[in-house]
C-alpha cells in the first residue's frame, strides 16, 4: 500500500460516511431542501454523536436503523419529527406531530424583539408570545432577556402539550386560550406582544412544501383566503394588551411584505408601523408603536 509523504497510512473512510454520501444523494432525489444536513443530522441522531463526530464511529458500531430514519425523511417527513428535536436560537426544543416546527427565518424576528425590549426603559419588561405552538418565541424571549416576565398563549390541545412540555422549569407562563381574546387581566400592561401566527392563504394550499402540508396543524399554517384574517385579529389583541408606547412584533409571509404595516395604522392607534427583512433579506416582519394618547 502506498504511504503518504508523512510515511502514516492513509485511514480508509468509514462505513457510516460512505453511508452517509448515499443518503443525501437518495434525500437529493426526493427534493428535500438540505441534503446533506439532514443526512448527517439523522446519523449524528441514530448514532448518539454530534455531526461533527461522525468520522469517530466505528464501522462495527454502524446502526442500520439509519436507512429507516433516511427512508422517513426521504418521504418528506420533517427531520423533526424523526429525531424529536428542533434547534432555535440557543435553544433545543422537543417537537413532534400537533406542534409547528420553528423555522430559521423566525429566529430574525425574535432576534429584533429581544433588542427591542433590551432598549426599553423597563426593569422587568412584560411579554407576550400570542400562538406561541413549540414555545420557541416566549423561551428565548425569557432567556435572553433575563429578567423579562413572558406569557405563553397557544389554542390548541395537541400544540399545548409541546409548549408545556419545553417550558417545564422555566420563567415562561403558559396559557391555554385564544390569540384573539388572550390575557384580558393584563390589558395595558404588556411591553411587547411577539407572534408567529398562521398567514398562508387556504388558496396557495398546493404550493405548501410537504413537511408543512402534510405534518404540520393546519391550524398553524391558514388563515383565510388572504392569509391575514389572524393578523387582523392580533392587532386588536395587541392594541388591547400594550401600554402606551408597547411594540408589537408579528411575523408573516415573504410574499406579504407591505400589507401587514397597513393593518397597524394610525387610525387603529399606530405609529411607526414597518417591514422588516430576515437574513435572506426577503420581507418577513412588521413592527408597531402604540401610541401614546
């Protein structure tokens, strides 16, 4: 066998990164987005190593429950929901089948929000997390503004068992009750109002990407014929809620840009409503001031 210039064998690669290799180009074919990813993070899952230890595990100890875990995903189930994790922020949250998978965009949403409320003039700022699903909005609200005071808000059952489950042990209050009638006792109060609320339109239905369409709750995905009638009805909740000056911070659909600004305007009590972009630069959240009488 040839040797290489430092006289040292060159090590074969291992069993499992070959493996690997053929499970992206499989989960390539079937049009999952991140290939590669997803065929690593499903062997770092099986395997019980981090993604980037992958090369340490033995051929011996190779697991063949790995080409079922690649089969799932390669039917398009969320890599999620496969390994029962999803990571946000500095977060890693339980998720699975009734809850909403957080996505990468919604960590520039909170990202805003936190410095928003890092800026205030307020010691224990209030939060509200409205349709708040896994919990991801209100724990990071809660852990990266220490000495925030954060209210959790989801409707429905199956989702509410996700948002319990990951604010176990936490300063997040969970409540089980509507976005639009949430919290009636703090009305006034609240500093800051954040949602990921449903804005897809029932008519661009076909165009969902199968991890979304077939496993996530409808109820977190619709929202009327124009995607915003949720919208509509946290911008009263928000109004009701905020102190006068309070922000609110509501994400919504890339396509939307423009139109969510307008639902917060100055005759509904608004000022300074405005877009924002998310790391890709695509429109992907409006901000609003209560204003001041």
């Amino acid at each position: 066998m040839q040797q290489n210039p430092g006289g040292r064998t060159p090590s074969p690669r291992s069993l499992l990164l070959a493996e690997v290799a053929q499970a992206t180009q499989r989960l390539a074919d079937a049009g999952v987005p991140s290939p590669r990813f997803d065929a690593e993070e499903l062997a770092a899952f099986v395997h019980g190593v981090k993604r980037g230890e992958l090369h340490l595990v033995k051929d011996a100890d190779f697991d063949a429950r790995y080409w079922e875990a690649v089969a799932r995903r390669e039917a398009r189930e969320p890599l999620q929901h496969i390994t029962g994790r999803a990571f946000f922020r500095y977060l890693e949250l339980q998720v699975g089948p009734g809850v909403f998978v957080p996505r990468p965009e919604t960590e520039s949403v909170v990202g805003w929000a936190i410095d928003a409320v890092r800026a205030m003039d307020v010691v224990e700022p209030l939060i509200v997390d409205l349709c708040s699903g896994s919990g991801a909005i209100a724990l990071a609200m809660a852990q990266e503004v220490p000495r925030s005071r954060v209210h959790a808000v989801e409707l429905s059952e199956d989702a509410l068992v996700w948002t319990r489950r990951n604010a176990e042990g936490t300063r997040v209050t969970v409540h089980h009750g509507d976005a639009l009638t949430a919290l009636p006792e703090l009305d006034g109060q609240v500093d800051l109002v954040i949602s990921n609320p449903p804005y897809i339109p029932l008519t661009e239905w076909e165009y969902v990407a199968p991890e979304a369409r077939d496993h996530d709750p409808e109820m977190a995905l619709f929202s009327g014929e124009d995607g915003l009638d949720v919208i509509r009805g946290i911008e009263r909740t928000a109004h009701r809620l905020l102190r006068p000056g309070g922000l609110v911070v509501v994400e919504h659909a890339d396509t939307q840009g423009g139109q969510v600004p307008w639902i917060f305007n100055e005759e509904a009590g608004w000022t300074d409503a405005a877009d924002h972009p998310d790391l890709n630069n695509r429109p992907r959240f409006a901000t609003a001031r209560k204003a001041t009488p």
